[in-house]
C-alpha cells in the first residue's frame, strides 16, 4: 500500500480557539512544507468577519 501524501488538519481562530466554527484542509504529508505550521485568512461567521485561522491537532475520536 502507498504512504499517503496528506494529512487532515484543523484550522481554528486565532484570536478564540474554543470558538465553535473551524476549518478542515489538506496539507502535505512529507518535505519541507509538512514541518511549516498552517495559517490561512478564512471568514468565521460567529464573528461575521474574515481572521487568521492556525493549525491544531486534531480532537481524539472515539469508538
């Protein structure tokens, strides 16, 4: 089986991490863009306002 060349990770506010909206996005698995931590400028409507959105890990699953 082929290694996988993304990971899923969460995108959450800035300025409110506990904020209830957040983002899911694809980035590379491997390289040097995978040690880089992700931000990107996205539209939170629990502000009604366009933010910086960071990376966090992703919440544990339960089965």
């Amino acid at each position: 089986m082929a290694k996988k060349t993304h990971v899923k990770v969460r995108l959450v506010p800035e300025a409110k991490p506990d904020s209830p909206y957040f983002y899911y996005v694809k980035k590379p698995a491997g390289g040097e863009k995978a040690k880089v931590k992700l931000s990107a400028k996205k539209y939170n409507p629990a502000t009604r306002k366009h933010e910086m959105f960071v990376e966090k890990k992703l919440p544990p699953h339960s089965k």
